[in-house]
C-alpha cells in the first residue's frame, strides 16, 4: 500500500544534513525539522479527508500519523532542553577541573558502553597543569553527560569513543570526542538531537563547536575559554 505522507515531509533518512542547514543555529534547525512531521501530519488528514476510504486505508495512515506525532514529540522535548539551558545562564560560575568532570561522567556511562562492547578512553594532554574552566557547573555536566550519551550511542559496536583535551594558548580549551560511526541513523534520531543539545549549550556557554565527518569517522570539537594557572591561584 502506497504512503499519503509525501517524501518531502519524512525528513532525511541519514545524519549528513545539508551545508546550509548545518550551518543554522542548533535552535533553527530544530525548529526547521518540526515543520516537517507537521507538514506530514496535514497531508495524512487532509487526504483521509478528501474522499471515502477503506478501513485498511485508515489504519496505515492513522499509523503514519502516530509516527509523525513521536517526531514532533521528540523534537519538542528537544526545543524544551535548548531553553531550559538558556534559562540556566545565570547559575554561578565555579572554577572546574575538566579532567575530573569528564572522569565522573565516563564512569556514568561505563554499564552503558560495556552493553555495546565499546571501550571509552580519556586523555588530558595538558601536560602537568590541569585543564581549568569557569562556568557553572550544572549547566557543564548536563551538556557534556549529552554529548558523551548521544557520541556513545552512534559508536559502533566493538570500537572505541576517544576523548581528548588540552589548553590553547594564551587561555583557552578544547576538548575533542572521536568515534566511529555504527549503523546510519536518521539525521533527528534521539541521539542526533542530543549532539544538537549540546552543540547549544556549548554555544550558549561561549564555546565553539565543530563537527567533521570522513567517512565512518565522526570528530566534535569544542573549544572553551579557559582560566590560567595565576587566575586560579589570585
């Protein structure tokens, strides 16, 4: 039986989005995504509408209707993490060791990664100083554990998620996740839309975020303003 939802309202079916789209804020291309499940979802009622239809008929569009609702409920719930972020700006900032953070959140996710067979290794090539931030500390933990989640869900099963980090002189931070991408997943799948969650809450933090793709291998990096040893000692 033939789809009443057009292809253009599915959305793409791979995580490769377009340069130009790409290129938009997190918040816009959630936005941009939603208005395709809606499109979708008006199309399925105004055809069931338009003229009799067999029960059978009925039930495959009212099953693609479901379909497009759990879309739009999953990019709601995502529109919703990106302001509840923007809400958090003013939480007090605190002098924090990224390495520590990042060991706390890794141990978070060690049952996770064991499931999928996926080894998570963590290198601070800072030398002897450690990599120091300035920021609120929930906001941070909450953008990193999403990042760290949404990486380890699209690693491939057997291989291994990398994270670096290191200090750009004068003052400055970056941190980079590398994995290797397993089985192709719809570019607003639930941990597509958590890298777009946490590539905000970066940006919304002062951070910039970069994302490159060469063939399986996926590469995020973040870079951050950074403290200096005598800032943290004054």
């Amino acid at each position: 039986m033939s789809s009443i939802i057009p292809d253009e309202a599915r959305g793409p079916q791979n995580a490769a989005l377009p340069p130009k789209m790409a290129a938009r804020s997190p918040l816009a291309q959630l936005l941009h995504a939603l208005n395709q499940p809606l499109t979708g979802l008006q199309c399925s009622m105004e055809v069931a509408l338009a003229s009799p239809r067999t029960p059978e008929q009925y039930v495959h569009g009212l099953r693609e209707g479901l379909e497009l609702t759990a879309r739009m409920r999953a990019l709601v719930g995502a529109i919703r993490e990106v302001a509840d972020a923007e809400e958090e700006k003013d939480e007090e900032a605190r002098t924090i060791e990224l390495e520590s953070l990042l060991r706390g959140v890794v141990d978070d996710l060690k049952p996770v990664a064991e499931v999928k067979s996926i080894r998570i290794t963590l290198d601070c090539v800072a030398g002897s100083s450690p990599v120091v931030l300035r920021t609120g500390r929930r906001r941070l933990v909450t953008v990193v554990f999403r990042l760290l989640e949404s990486a380890l869900s699209l690693t491939a099963r057997g291989s291994t998620l990398r994270i670096e980090t290191g200090v750009a002189p004068p003052a400055g931070v970056w941190m980079r996740i590398r994995w290797h991408g397993g089985v192709a997943s719809s570019a607003f799948s639930r941990p597509e839309l958590g890298l777009l969650v946490a590539q905000a809450g970066f940006e919304g933090a002062g951070a910039e975020w970069e994302r490159e793709r060469t063939e399986n291998l996926e590469t995020v990096t973040v870079r951050l303003p950074g403290v200096s040893a005598s800032s943290r000692n004054s």
